[in-house]
C-alpha cells in the first residue's frame, strides 16, 4: 500500500511516503526559530517531490496518513484540512496518528541510545522494555507528553506546567506504568524542558539527536496500520485535531481537564 503521511504538530512539516514494498521516504522542513511554520506553504511540495522521487502520481497515493497532535492549534489545523482535502480529491483512505506515538517510536526502537546494560550490547537490549516519554512543546509555557513503556501508552490527555514535569514519572507509574524503569524524553518539548525532567530523574536526548525529530515516516508507518473508517463525508469528519488543551475561552472559565489514563496499543 501507497501512504503519504505527514505532521504539522510542531513548528517542524514532516513528510514521508511509504512505498509498496514496504520502503520510504522522508522529508521535513524546519523553519529558523524566530520563522512562522511553512507548514500551509511547504507541505504540498514536499509530498510532491518525494512523489517525484519515487516517480509516483498523486494518484497512486492509497492512503492519507496525518498527525492529529496533541499539537500546536494553527498547526494541526492546517494539516488536517490539507489530509481531508487530499484524500476527497484522490479517493484515497484517511487515517489519524498520534503525534506523541510518532515521534516516540523511533526512540523506543533506540537501545544503543538508550544504553544497554552492564555486559551487554546495545542489540542485546530488548526494545520492548525502553520506556520513552514523548514531549511536544504546546508553547503558553506548557508541554504535551505521553509515556510509552513496551506495549503501553500512557495517555496525559492535558497540558503539562514545567513544575508538573518534575514529577512525570510519578504520574505514569500512577497510571500502569512499570515502576523504576529508565525514562528518556524525546521531542522539543523535552529539549525546551530538559531542566524540569532531569531534575525529575528523566533522561534527556541530546538536543542534536534525531530522536527529537518527529519523521514523517513514521507517520505512514503508523498510518499503514490502522482500520480506516468506512468511506465516504463521515471518514474525513471522523479524522480530528487532538488539542487537548480547552481553548482559552474556557481556561478563563476554570474548566477543569480530564484525568489521566491508560491505554494499551
């Protein structure tokens, strides 16, 4: 299966296209801090040339795989209405990706990264027991963050204060996380609050890493993996922005955010 997936989460466009044999291709564009996301301006053409690269039609694309956050408003937005529209057009199936799980998976699948234990290899470490705390900067001095230990996705379905951070841990193990493991953040949330998890016994990628770059591969690797809803208007409908975080009409009210819970993949 063809499948184009991309995620406008961060301020980073990230694309990829998975190829029938199970290959891909990626691309990002990443804007100078000070820039506006080129995620409206850029993300069409870059699915276009990797297309190009992979000497495909837009019409060979089976499916539309996309982000849906928790991210950045304007962001997710622009995305989303770019996937529906390309998969209306294309009659191509339309699926939704956690953008936390996207830019986790890499980092779990990272046990040479992760360090391997005392007398072993890092190929000897088993991924399914690196525990990885994916974190997404929501800027308003928040963070989105999702745990990720073997089979387990720890949902923190609110944003998250640098002082809440701290204590990160506490909150997943609270919520079925294995107890005493080793957490390692990915994403720029975790290199904008590497303080506050350090100081919470988080270990932070080093800001160069890769790991900290949601990939647009990924996406479509997720992407090829979930049951499409069943065609037609309903399926775009169906496929929604993940905010998590009440807008701020409601935050002046005192809306109170949902608790944390536990979901396993």
């Amino acid at each position: 299966m063809i499948v184009l997936g991309f995620d406008t989460a961060t301020q980073a466009t990230a694309v990829g296209l998975r190829l029938d044999d199970g290959g891909a291709l990626h691309m990002r564009d990443d804007p100078a801090p000070d820039a506006h996301p080129g995620h409206a301006t850029r993300l069409l053409s870059i699915a276009a040339e990797l297309l190009a690269q992979a000497g495909l039609r837009w019409s060979d694309v089976q499916r539309i795989a996309v982000g849906v956050g928790p991210g950045r408003f304007t962001g997710l937005r622009v995305g989303i209405a770019t996937a529906r529209g390309l998969a209306q057009s294309l009659s191509a199936e339309l699926v939704g990706v956690s953008s936390l799980h996207a830019l986790a998976l890499p980092a779990v699948r990272s046990p040479h990264d992760a360090g391997a234990p005392e007398g072993h290899d890092a190929q000897d470490v088993d991924p399914t027991s690196l525990t990885t705390i994916a974190v997404i900067d929501a800027r308003r001095g928040e963070a989105f963050a999702g745990g990720y230990a073997g089979e387990a996705e720890i949902v923190l379905p609110r944003a998250l204060r640098p002082a809440e951070l701290e204590g990160i841990v506490v909150q997943l193990e609270g919520h079925g996380a294995p107890a005493g493991q080793r957490w390692r953040a990915v994403g720029d949330g975790a290199v904008l609050y590497a303080e506050q998890l350090r100081a919470g016994g988080v270990e932070v990628a080093e800001p160069r890493s890769p790991l900290h770059l949601l990939d647009g591969a990924v996406v479509c690797e997720l992407g090829a993996l979930v049951a499409p809803s069943p065609a037609g208007e309903g399926a775009l409908a169906a496929v929604l922005p993940d905010y998590r975080r009440s807008p701020d009409a409601k935050l002046a009210r005192g809306d109170r955010p949902p608790a944390v819970g536990v979901s396993r993949a």
